[in-house]
C-alpha cells in the first residue's frame, strides 16, 4: 500500500485480515495512528511506515497483548517523542532515523531485550540517558549518526558485548570517556568523523583506542581536531601522543607561565614554569569510593634572598 496519499486509516481498517504477516504504508500522508488499530494483526512480524507524517508513536496501536513483530521502520516521519514501545518484546530491527527526537525516555527500550538493530541516526538528539540500552545483549548494529550529541556516559555501551556497528559521527562530540569502547568483544567497526574534537589531555583514552584498531575506524583520515588552534584541521592518527596536552590559562594563574599535564600509565605528572619570586602552592586531592578524600600539598616558596635583592633593585 506504498505512496497512496493515505492519510486516514479508521480502526476496522485490518479486522478481516487477520493472517497478514507483512504490513507495507511507506511514503503516504498518514499523521496519527489509532489505539488498537493493528489490534487484530496477531501474526504481523513486518510494518513499514516509513516516509508518513507521524509525529508520535506508542505500542498501544497492537493492543493491550502487544504484538508479535520483528521488524518496525519508522524512517523518515516526524516524530518528536516515542510514548511506550515496552510490548514489543519480539523486535529485532527498528529504523527511526530522519526524524526530529530530541531526547528518549530511559525505560523506551525496556522488555525490547532481542534487539540487534537500532538505526536512530538524522535526529536531533544531545544526549542520551546513561542506562538506555540496559540488558540490550543482543544489539550488535548501532547508528547515532547525524545527531547532536555532545557527550555520553561511559556506561552506555555497558551491556553491547556483540557490537559489530557503531556510529556516532556527525555529533558534538569533543571526546569520549575513559572505559566507553571497551565492553566489545568482537571486532567492531565504527565511525567517529564529523565530530569536533579536542585534541588536549582528555583524548588519550581515545587517541589510545583509535591507534590500536585503527583499522577498524571508517573514514579515520577525516577524523579531525578542530582543537587547540595548532592542530586545528589535522587528522588524529597524525598526531604523536605528547602532543595531547591541557594547559593552565594565564587568566586562570597569572603568575604561573605556564602548566601542562601528562600522564604514562598510572602516573599524572604536572609540570609548571613559576616566576622564583611567586609562592606556589599545589594541591592534589584522591577521592576514594566511599567519598572520603585526602589531600596532599606542595608548597612553592620564594627564594628570600633572591627576591629581597630583586625587590630592591626594582624599587630603586
């Protein structure tokens, strides 16, 4: 029933066809979708309804029992919000790129436990709850692309130990956290392009990840920093590790020249140029898990007779 300019479907619609396993309405005008109205559809595992006006979309459309479908695409529509998909426990591939979400419930995909393809790409989505694809085992297909992500949590992937796809270029992204690519047990391959990244001291969990399958990254030499200004344009794998660096802004420490910070494995080493005469004092702070913390202090201190000497000749 494909580009028919159907904009109605009135809810006897699919009472007498009762046997239907595939449902096919892309590319028509239909913008709402009645409660119960594939009620009667027990044994329909297909339903395109890509390329309609929809602006919402609920599993109450099957009914109270829910449904046994498979395969759910939802391309191209204009949906802002997702109310419940909860029933449909036997969905293994579900399309809702081109559309206009912005954020999803965390519990969108909870009983949704056999999905293995997820396409959510062309939103317009910043960010996405941190337990989401919570006991998702089975995904192995992810596309994130084309959003307007700026971070993710390091839990995300937690449970994707099946990943084989994931794409999250084309976002904000300017880095990614420690620990968020390592649940995949197989090797996976991913595109990471399009994004702003910051190429500083908190990319080395990244740039560390990249150069390690770095054969397993799509379009890798589009993979840019756009900063800071130095490396502004070039590719991440063209970079050596030392050049990742975070320094301290002089509006921050005026009396400082500068700090840059390091790290090689579990050592983070902070390096300082300080004027003799300016007291420094540097304070290191370890949360433990509990909450407690404890604090060690490096003082800097002037050299006196150096800086009375400096002091005089200044003032005369």
């Amino acid at each position: 029933m494909n580009n028919n300019l159907i904009s109605n479907l009135t809810s006897d619609t699919f009472h007498n066809i009762s046997q239907l396993t595939e449902l096919h309405l892309e590319g028509n005008k239909i913008s709402e979708l009645a409660d119960n109205i594939f009620f009667a559809l027990t044994k329909l595992k297909v339903l395109n309804l890509r390329g309609n006006h929809l602006t919402t979309f609920s599993d109450k459309v099957f009914g109270f029992k829910g449904s046994n479908l498979t395969k759910l695409n939802l391309k191209g529509n204009r949906l802002t919000e997702l109310s419940s998909l909860c029933s449909l426990t036997s969905l293994t591939d579900l399309i809702l790129s081109s559309n206009q979400l912005s954020n999803l419930p965390e519990d969108i995909f909870r009983n949704v436990t056999v999905l293995e393809y997820l396409d959510l790409s062309e939103n317009q989505l910043i960010s996405l709850p941190e337990m989401i694809f919570r006991d998702l085992f089975s995904l192995t297909v992810i596309h994130l692309n084309n959003n307007n992500l700026r971070k993710v949590d390091a839990k995300l992937f937690e449970d994707q130990v099946l990943i084989q796809q994931l794409y999250l270029s084309n976002n904000q992204l300017e880095t990614l956290p420690l620990g968020l690519l390592d649940s995949f047990a197989t090797q996976c391959t991913v595109r990471l392009n399009g994004n702003p990244w910051k190429c500083d001291c908190h990319m080395w969990y990244l740039y560390d990840w990249v150069m390690r399958y770095s054969q397993d990254i799509e379009m890798l030499d589009r993979m840019l920093c756009e900063s800071p200004a130095f490396l502004r344009g070039k590719p991440v794998v063209s970079i050596d590790r030392d050049q990742l660096e975070c320094w301290l802004s002089k509006d921050v420490m005026p009396h400082l020249s500068r700090c840059s910070q390091e790290a090689s494995n579990d050592t983070v080493i902070i390096k300082c140029k300080v004027d003799k005469c300016a007291p420094l004092t540097v304070r290191v702070q370890f949360q433990e898990d509990d909450g407690s913390i404890k604090e060690h202090i490096l003082n800097h201190e002037p050299e006196d007779s150096y800086c009375n000497i400096k002091a005089v000749s200044t003032s005369e």
